[in-house]
C-alpha cells in the first residue's frame, strides 16, 4: 500500500506550495464520482503516487472550497449571535452556497442577514486555520450529542458501517466552531475575500415536508471583490427578469393554492405555449416524427414493468379508487411503496402493481407499450413518436419553483426506436434538429455534455460501453466540443445534456438525448430484420425544449418579457389619439384579426402618452397609433420599440407582421 502524506507537506516537498494554492484535484478518481468529490483540500492525506492537479485561487474549481469554507464561517457567526439555533448542512452550489438552520426563537430578518454578515468578516479577519481531524463513530455522535446537534447526530446514524468520520474545526484556542463535515476547505479563513449573503427560505429537514421546517441561509462568495461584484449585478438583473413577476405583470400565468405547483395559463400565457407546441410541430412535420396521443393513467404494472415504480415511484402519484380507502392492508402497503426503496417483495410490489393506477409521470412505458401492438419490420424503422401529453410528477413542497419545476407539465418528448445501425445517425439528425431550434431561440452559446454510467444502473458494463461509445461517436463524427458528466447518466443508459446560457451568462439545461437499451427489452420489442429473424430496437429518449413550462420561465427571463413577433401573446396593439377615430380604430383591427394577426387595442379615454407607456409594458412588439391623418388614408403610424417608423398603409403593416410573425426557419 503507498505511503499516505498530508497534501500540504507533499506539494510543499515538490515546490508547488505557494499562498494561492487552496487544494488539489485528483486526476484518477472513478467514473461515477462527481466533480466537486475529486477536489481535496490541503489539510487531506493522499498516497504518494496520485495523480493530481493543483488548484489555485482565481480557478472555477477552486470556488467550491471557498464557498463550502464561507458557508462554515456563516454557521459560526449565527451560532455566535443567536445561541440554542442548531445546523444541519452548509454546502456549496453552482452559484454560492447555503446552510439550514434550526432556529426555534424566530425567522431569520434582513437586519439579522447583516449582523451575520458583519460578524463573518470578523471570524475571517482572525485568518484562523481550517483543521480536519478523523474522529471515531461513537465520540462523534457523543460530542454533538452534548453540543445539542440533534440533526448532525440524525445524519451520523443512517451512515454505514465504514464511513470515515472527520470533523473541521477553525477558531481560536478554546473556541474553535466544529463540524461535522468532509470538507473540502481552503487553508484559512484569511483566504476568504468576497462574501455577501443573499436570502432566507424556509426548508424541510432532508427535503421532507413530514420533518420540521427549517431556515435556509443563501449567500456566495468569490476570489475577488470584482468578481462578487458582476454576480451581484447578475442577481439585481435576473431578479427583473424573474419569470414569476413578469408572468404576473405581463398576464401570462397564475398559481392557486387548491392546485399546488400547477399554473393556470392565463389567454395570453396560452397563445404563447400554444405557439411553443405549433413551432416543435412544424418542426416535426419536416423531420420525420408522427405525434401520437396516449393515456393519462395507467395500470401501475405498467410502471413495473418499466422499472419505474421500483426507481421512481417516491415521484409518482398512485391513484386509489373509492374502495381502496377501507382496505388497511393495500394502503399501509402503498405507503410503504412510495416512501421505503425495498419495502416490498418483488411479488409485493407487482401485486401493487396490478391494484393500482397511476397518472403517468413520464412517456417513455406508454410508447414503448403503443411500439409492442403489432409486429413490426425493420423497414418500418426508425420509428420516431411524439407526443404532447400532460404528465405528473409530485415534487417535494421545497423544490417547487414558478413555472421552472411545477407538479403538472408537458414537453416536447419523443421516442425514436431505431436499429443499433441506425443509432449514430439518429443521434446526428438530433443534433442538427437541436441547432436549428436553438438558433430561433438566440441561443448561442451550447454546453454538450456525456453523462455517463451510474452506480444505480440496469443492464450488463457491455451494453453501457456502447450506449456510451454511440453517443461520443455521434458528437465526434461532427467534430462537436462535449464536456464529460461522469456518473450522471439515468438509470437505464447514458444521455447527451444540452446546457444554453441566456442573455446575463446563466446556465440551464434544456435538450436530452438518452440511449436505452433495458426498456425494449423488459417490454420484449421486437422487430423482424431483412433475413426474417426477430431483433430487438434501440430505444432513443429525445426532448429538445425539455418541459414547455420550464422553458417558458427559462426564455421569459432570456427576453425580459419581449417576446419576438411570431412568438408574442399579441403581436399589435392599436391605440387611438381620441374617440374620433375608434369605428377606423376597429375597422382596422378586425382586417388585421382576419389576416391571422394576433392584435390587441386600447380605445380607452386615457391620453395618447398613457396608452403608448402601457402598450410598452405590456411588451407588445409593435405600437400602431390611430389617428385622425391615419384614419383618413387607412394607415398606421407604427411604432417598434423607441423606434417611430411613422405611417404605413393598413395593408403593409399586415403584410409586414405576417412575415415576422411567420416560423423561423434556418
């Protein structure tokens, strides 16, 4: 076995010490590690012969070690001001970084946000070490155990036999603040620099809205002043584009609480995700792809047949009828199944399966079953099905958010079922669909990446080597750039993540591409091959939008509300300088309503100031002003804009939207 070193005194033993050093990334870490557990910090042990990468102030990596260090430092600092508040979990994220806390004497206020904030640079101020020591089971949970950490001693109890326990400790002799934690940190607190905390939201202990609700502290933190400074600008900037005010503003879409986490689209909301679906169907019409139209519930076998209810089924919702509810024993075993992975036998659970129904949360068992009905031939193949259904899903109370992820949505989602020949080149006829959606958008700026196996997985390491390989194969035979996502693959086959980046440089991630090899074959599909013997298809799981509520929100916030004119609620509003002009007014607007123009009015008494400032809010692409000099030739004074684009024969400007307003097209 090599010989362990303390990271610090190996890098500085081979000259590669120096103050902006924060830790170091290990190169050989296994496949289904995450990025964030190759980095270890200095105050780790490894083996003399790792492979590694040093990490430096100023690196993309090296923010996950400031921010998981930050967020300790915040814990420190509300536990100094406000005794008897217990944590739980403090880490890093993409953005920043948060930590929940149990605060029994009240909510945390903006006033308080400050004070904590204040006593954070006092704590960094001191530059105190991080320092992790190993620490056995038992006095682990006898030292939070008195330090009154009920949850931390909670967590420690459901780990397995074998966990290596540590703890992180800065401060002064004495009074050093202690956590539960594996890191990794940066040296000291004197290498935190930019720090600012952002928010509080209420969150259920382990994400659980049976568990007590606790408070989330958000905040970030960067290397540099500078750099906190932009991301803040970014923060004031999304936070007036948030989908959920402007969908208020603009009369898009509404939230009731007698329906959690399921919007009403509201007429204009409607026009636009009507318009979304119209726009992929075209798409659809000239790539090859038949819609399909499939049940809303199903037999739960279904579901275990899939694989789904014993890998999903904590999101599904299970329909019961009537009698169900005075069968104890049927519903103390649903309850079992949606809340314990492996509460039920194999034959437990298929029984459930036969009993019940569920509302489908996903499309992928209905096409596979609509695929199996008949026999089909190779000739037939690739067989490509979408499919606009509602689907289901039941989302924990904390994760729910506007329309970016709601209980009841639908997406673009087809299923191509192809020969394995045929797989590379469906996948490149994906990706070439995918670039023609993306440019209509304004999307730019594409992240591809591979996730690959999970440790969670069905099927043989034979068949996920040429899932995977198809997939790399696909995106190197176009030369396109892709990032690795080791680990991150579903269940059933790895996928391509398509991540764009909107118009203030932040990431979301839309399109998939999934190979999947285990559903065809627990659903037996077949299809007879050009010597007559039967084979079995490729299944290919393919969204370019994703879920049309998720990227409403997502391209709402890209445009700010100003939707382009063949996408817009309305595409014209009429305002008339007085009601002098309004039979024209309406005149007008009806032609322009028979040309297919989706049009709007204000013949209200308001002035003519008004009536542009409120046209302009509403974001209307284009303002036409109803004048007496307009009235007496059929025109508009047409306004784009801050752009005057004076007066234009009723007939043009019809000619004019309809153009703009048609699909792009490449």
């Amino acid at each position: 076995m090599a010989h362990k070193t303390p990271v610090k005194d190996l890098l500085s033993a081979r000259g590669q010490l120096d103050a902006d050093v924060l830790g170091i990334q290990l190169l050989d870490a296994p496949k289904t590690a995450h990025v964030d557990e190759t980095l270890v910090d200095l105050h780790s042990e490894i083996a003399d012969d790792t492979r590694y990468k040093v990490v430096k102030r100023g690196e993309k990596l090296a923010l996950e070690l400031i921010r998981h260090s930050t967020a300790h430092v915040m814990a420190d600092a509300v536990q100094r001001l406000f005794p008897g508040t217990k944590v739980t979990f403090g880490p890093a994220t993409e953005n920043g970084f948060y930590y929940d806390f149990d605060r029994p004497e009240g909510t945390f206020s903006d006033d308080d946000l400050a004070k904590i904030e204040k006593s954070m640079r006092e704590i960094i101020a001191k530059k105190a070490p991080f320092l992790r020591e190993k620490i056995e089971r038992q006095a682990a949970v006898e030292l939070f155990s008195k330090k009154g950490e009920t949850y931390k001693v909670e967590w420690m109890q459901t780990l397995p036999e074998g966990t290596e326990f540590t703890i992180y400790k800065h401060g002064a002799a004495g009074e050093e603040w202690v956590d539960f934690c594996k890191g990794p940190h940066v040296p000291s607190t004197g290498d935190l620099a930019a720090i600012k905390l952002t928010s509080v939201a209420g969150a259920y202990w382990r994400g659980d809205e049976r568990n007590p609700m606790l408070q989330r502290i958000y905040g970030t933190a960067f290397a540099s002043q500078a750099d906190l400074d932009a991301h803040l600008k970014q923060l004031e900037e999304a936070k007036a584009r948030d989908h959920r005010k402007l969908g208020k503003e603009l009369e898009l879409f509404a939230f009731d609480d007698r329906a959690p986490a399921s919007p009403f689209f509201l007429p204009r909301g409607a026009k636009v995700y009507n318009r979304l679906v119209d726009f992929v169907r075209d798409l659809y019409a000239r790539h090859g792809y038949d819609e399909v139209i499939t049940p809303q519930i199903y037999s739960n076998e279904l579901y275990v047949k899939s694989g789904h209810l014993q890998n999903y089924r904590e999101n599904m919702y299970i329909a019961l009828t009537g009698e169900d509810f005075e069968d104890e024993k049927k519903l103390a075993q649903i309850r079992a199944a949606v809340t314990q992975q492996g509460a039920l036998s194999d034959e437990q659970l298929a029984q459930l399966g036969r009993d019940t129904k569920g509302v489908k949360p996903m499309n992928c068992p209905g096409h596979a079953q609509l695929f199996s009905h008949r026999k089909r031939s190779y000739r037939e193949l690739p067989f490509r099905c979408a499919d606009f259904g509602r689907l289901h899903r039941f989302e924990r109370g904390g994760v729910v958010h506007g329309l970016a992820r709601v209980r009841t949505f639908c997406q673009d989602d087809a299923h191509i079922f192809c020969t394995p020949a045929q797989m590379q080149e469906e996948i490149v006829r994906f990706n070439k669909l995918l670039d023609e959606v993306y440019r209509a958008f304004g999307f730019t700026d594409v992240v591809i990446r591979l996730a690959t196996r999970p440790e969670k997985r069905v099927g043989s390491d034979e068949v996920w080597d040429a899932a995977e390989k198809a997939l790399k194969d696909a995106l190197e035979a176009e030369n396109r750039e892709f990032e690795l996502s080791p680990g991150e693959g579903a269940f059933y086959g790895p996928k391509l993540e398509f991540h764009i980046k909107d118009a203030i440089g932040r990431s979301w991630q839309l399109g998939t591409m999934q190979v999947d090899f285990s559903m065809p074959t627990r659903f037996e599909l077949k299809y007879v091959d050009d010597k007559g013997a039967d084979q079995t298809p490729v299944m290919l799981h393919r969204a370019v939008l994703g879920s049309l509520e998720r990227f409403f929100a997502v391209y709402l916030e890209h445009v700010a509300g100003h939707f382009p004119v063949w996408l817009a609620p309305e595409q014209i509003c009429l305002v008339t300088v007085s009601e002098k002009v309004d039979a024209y007014a309406r005149e007008a607007l009806e032609y322009l309503r028979q040309q297919g123009i989706r049009v709007a009015s204000d013949l209200g008494p308001d002035k003519l100031g008004a009536k542009i400032r409120n046209g302009r809010g509403m974001r209307y692409p284009y303002l036409a002003v109803v004048g007496g000099k307009e009235a007496e030739s059929r025109a508009l004074a047409l306004r784009k804009g801050g752009d005057d684009l004076g007066p234009m024969p009723l007939e043009e400007v019809a000619k004019k939207i309809l153009a703009e307003g048609a699909f792009p097209r490449p």
